[in-house]
C-alpha cells in the first residue's frame, strides 16, 4: 500500500515524534556523512539547528502523509529543492540522504520494521528526494542572489534594522521569508523575513532580533557593517491575504511584524482593501520598535488599524538609548498585558482572515485563544513553527 498505508507510516511517524527522536535524527546524520564525505563539507560545524530544523520538516511531512494530504508537502518539497541549489546539492546526494534515513528508521524499529513499513518508509523518501531533485533540476531562477548591506542599527537593545542593495533584484511575495548567509558566518543558513514588498531595484530590508544562545542573529545584531557581503537565496512561505477574502487580523508579537509589514504596505498600492486590523505585541513600549512608521502608514490609509500592545506599562533602565515614540492625536492608546490575552480579549475575530507572526510560543498560544474564542482554525495563518 505504500504512501495509503496510514497505520505504516504511524510507525514511522512515532520514531520522529518520540522521546528518542533527536538520537535518531543525530544517528541519520552520522550515517549519511560516513556513507558520503562529500556531504559534510556543506554543512557548518554545529549541527544543532540542522537537526532540529530537520527533525521538524520530517515530523510535519509524515504527519501530512498520515492524514493522506499530498498538495502540501509536494509543494513544500519542491521550494526545498529550489533552495537547496544553494548548497550544490547533487542527485547521487539525494540518494545517499534516502538509503541512509532508511537504514537509520530500520535500526531503530526493529521487530517493527515490518515489510508494510518497508514499503511505506520507501515511497515515502522517495517521494521526498524525487521532489526535491526534481523542482532543484527544472529551476530557472537563480540558485541565490548577492547584495551589500547599506544601512544596519540597532532599534532596541537586541534588534537591528538591516538594509541591503541586491546586485539584481530577487522577487518574493511579501509575507514570504528567505534563507540568508552572513560573511561572519560561513555555510551558516538562517530564514529572515524581509520587511517590504520585492522591489524592481533591488532594495531589501530585515528585522533582526538577537536571539540568546543562537548561533547567527547575535552576530547579525552586533557585528553587522555596511559594506558586507549578503547570500539570499529563494524564498518560502505562504502568508498572503487573499482582497476578496474578507476583514483581516494581524498579530505580530517583536520582529514578527516584518513580514506582516511587508504585506501592509503591499496592500498600499491599491485603491480599496479589506480592513486591517493589527496588534503589535513586545516586552516593553520601547521594544514596539517599528511603531512610528505603523502610525504613518495608517494615518493615510484608513483601512489600517494599529493596536501597540507592552507586557510591561514601563520601560527598564537601558530604554533610555530606545525613546518611546509618542503616538499621533487620534490613534489608540498602548494596550497592557499579554498578546494572545490582550488579542482574545476584543472577540471571537472568527469572520477574519488571521494572521500570526512572532516566537513559536506567542503564535501557538495567540492560535489557541482565537480558536477558544470560536475563531476557525482554518481562517489561521502562520509559518511553519521552528525552534
């Protein structure tokens, strides 16, 4: 039965979703660069966020084949492919990354790894390295795209607004992200959502949280210089707002905002839109660091509503370098408390487009209220959650 055998692919579901599941993916790993040397030379030195931004794509791909959804993960699969062109990934790569997840899942079931599993472990990778080496082969855009950093600084105390020119302009959607790799950081991929719509000449725009303990945006935050060299390459996503699709709710939680920013000031270029409502959500007031610009744009687009919404009613000590922007005569005042709270608490918002962007922890917590509230889980939007 192959990839119809759900039962099949349970099984193999429960190794990735298991207490054991990091050993198994660091096991895949050890065998697929004993099994190809060559594979290792694309892959940085600490493994950590490989691993678990695999063990993500594998556990969210065999929880699409279990519930018999293909569209998806094809889809999915195939933008991987496009961006792993990046890497210089090969066929014969492919092939030795399916043999050696085969083998690691097969260690690992034992006496489960019975030949319904086989059959379904199978199509299942083969599936997922067809696809990949298939939309890498039939690519027509670039494998990345180079630019210089213009503009960087520091907002607040951990994030940075980071400008950069393209050699030639690179075409996303906004609301989509896209994998970058910094000069301090070699063979050191990172997504990064850009903060406005693509543009014809090549402008692009990230904002930059330091996330403690990360390996690349500590660096970004504090070491980037006007003058370094970016790699982008493509890009991944599927937040949009559909215009005839009805009202909008956005809730951006610290630099969550960016690629719903990008998708606000998209909507600029046309003469009428939904009505937008959005929440933005941060520590402290002086961490809603992108406020000023949110007020600008709604004062003259009223279709856009602006929520500021501080954890905190004050600032900390180390705000006094971080003014607090005064909003216009008009505009509505700070909310205080939790996003998620803060959000449920003006409605059910279940006629709404939703969408979410933050920490994984605010979106989950943000999708479980609005669900609570009566809101449709399937009018809920928000990039796959990493980390």
């Amino acid at each position: 039965m192959g990839l119809e055998d759900r039962e099949s692919l349970r099984v193999v579901q429960s190794v990735l979703e298991g207490p054991n599941s990091d050993s198994v993916i660091r096991r895949f790993y050890a065998t697929w660069f004993s099994r190809d040397p060559s594979v290792g030379e694309l892959f940085p030195p600490d493994m950590t966020h490989q691993r678990a931004a695999f063990t993500l794509a594998m556990r969210w791909l065999f929880g699409e084949f279990v519930a018999q959804r293909s569209a998806e993960p094809v889809g999915f699969l195939a933008q991987l492919g496009r961006d792993h062109r990046k890497y210089g990934v090969t066929d014969s790569q492919y092939h030795t990354l399916c043999q050696s997840m085969f083998l690691t899942l097969r260690a690992e079931l034992g006496e489960r790894f019975t030949p319904s599993v086989d059959d379904a472990t199978t199509e299942a990778l083969t599936l997922i390295a067809g696809a990949m080496s298939g939309a890498a082969a039939a690519g027509t855009r670039p494998a990345w795209w180079d630019g210089t950093v213009v503009e960087c600084g520091q907002v607040s105390r951990d994030i940075a607004i980071v400008r950069l020119q393209l050699d030639t302009a690179m075409p996303y959607l906004a609301g989509q992200y896209v994998s970058v790799q910094v000069p301090q950081c070699p063979r050191l991929w990172r997504y990064l959502s850009p903060s406005i719509p693509s543009d014809v000449q090549g402008r692009i725009e990230f904002h930059i949280r330091a996330v403690p303990g990360g390996a690349l945006s500590p660096t970004v935050v504090t070491e980037t210089r006007p003058g370094d060299r970016w790699r982008l390459s493509s890009p991944h996503g599927s937040l949009h707002i559909d215009r005839d699709g009805g009202d909008v709710l956005m809730v951006a939680g610290g630099t969550g905002l960016a690629p719903l920013r990008a998708l606000v000031m998209d909507l600029m270029v046309y003469g009428e839109n939904p009505r937008v409502h959005l929440f933005f959500g941060a520590r402290y007031p002086c961490e809603l660091y992108d406020l000023q610009t949110l007020w600008e744009v709604a004062g003259c687009s009223p279709w856009l509503s602006v929520t500021p919404v501080a954890e905190h009613p004050a600032n900390p000590p180390w705000a006094v370098e971080y003014p607090d922007p005064e909003p216009p005569r008009g505009l509505h005042v700070r909310q205080i408390g939790r996003l998620p709270e803060v959000v449920a608490d003006y409605g059910g918002w279940g006629d709404r487009q939703i969408l979410i962007c933050g920490r994984p922890e605010m979106v989950r917590a943000t999708r479980a209220a609005l669900i609570a509230q009566g809101a449709p889980a399937e009018r809920i939007q928000h990039d796959p959650l990493v980390g």
